[in-house]
C-alpha cells in the first residue's frame, strides 16, 4: 500500500518552479577564518569574530 501511494506522488507546481531554477547556495560564515583553524570545536570566543570590511550583498 505505502510503496503504491508513494509512486503517485506528483510535485505542486511551485516545487516544479523551483526545481527548474536549478541553483542551490548554502553560505555558512564562522569563527574559522579569524581562528586559522580548519574546524571549530565550538570553545572559541564571540570576540574573535572582527571582520574588517563586511558586505553581506557582494
């Protein structure tokens, strides 16, 4: 029965929509930049974090 209702699930047209754009970003900024480090071990201070010249719309 769930493998029958399953392969008639058909996508809305807006899920179509998207899917035609065919472009995903996924930006993530951390602490690893001012750090040197290549990952966090999350113990590193707020502070650390001083970005000289940011532009969140470059």
């Amino acid at each position: 029965m769930v493998i029958r209702k399953a392969a008639r699930v058909v996508p809305t047209g807006r899920q179509i929509k998207w899917q035609e754009k065919e472009m995903a970003a996924f930006v993530h900024f951390g602490l690893n930049p001012f750090t040197g480090k290549e990952h966090g071990d999350g113990t590193e201070s707020p502070s650390v974090f001083q970005p000289s010249v940011f532009k969140p719309r470059q």
